[in-house]
C-alpha cells in the first residue's frame, strides 16, 4: 500500500488509526484471498512502502500488519518494509519475520 502522507499520519500516527488499519490489512487479506483466481505464487502485496510518523516500534508495527492480512491470506507472498523512508539502511537493522512467503524491499531515490 502506498499512502499519502496525511493517510499515513492518521493510520500510523496513533494506535487508534493504526487498529483501524489493521482490521483493513484483514479485511483485505479476506478480500484477495476469496476474489483472486491467481494462485498464491502469482500475486503478492507490499504491506506498507516508506512508513513513517509511526506511534511505536515500527519492527512490532509491521509484524502486527502482516499477521493481520495472515488471518485472510495464509498464503499470500508479502513485501515487508524498513522503517522511515523504507530505506536499505533500516532493512538490514531489522530481524526478519520467520515466513516463507515473506520477502523484504527498500526504496531508494537516490542517483
């Protein structure tokens, strides 16, 4: 999901919003799950791309977001972010979630 920051403000900014966005990541893992026709290896979802204004610990955060679309899509390949900008940097602090079908991703904007 990639989200303006206003959205990301609200959603990552408190945990009242950020439970809001967890039932979502649910609902959504629900929603690909039941309306899909692809197989679980053909389709994969970027959790969320460059949080930031987080209220916690982002390490905790996105792992309570990728069990959250687990209750719909046990399957399902997820892409897992680094915290601030999604950068590399970030990503190689962090410890990984133990799921095969977990992979990790950075953005760079750099030249």
């Amino acid at each position: 999901m990639c989200m303006e920051p206003a959205f990301k403000k609200r959603y990552l900014g408190s945990w009242e919003g950020f439970e809001l966005l967890l039932s979502f990541n649910e609902a959504l893992g629900k929603f690909i799950h039941s309306h899909s026709n692809w197989p679980p290896q053909r389709f994969a979802l970027q959790v969320m791309t460059e949080p930031f204004v987080n209220i916690g610990d982002w390490s905790i955060m996105t792992a309570r977001q990728w069990e959250a679309v687990r209750c719909g899509a046990p399957t399902l390949i997820l892409f897992l972010s680094s915290d601030l900008a999604g950068n590399m940097e970030s990503l190689k602090t962090k410890e990984p979630v133990q799921n095969k079908n977990v992979c990790y991703c950075f953005t760079t904007c750099e030249s």
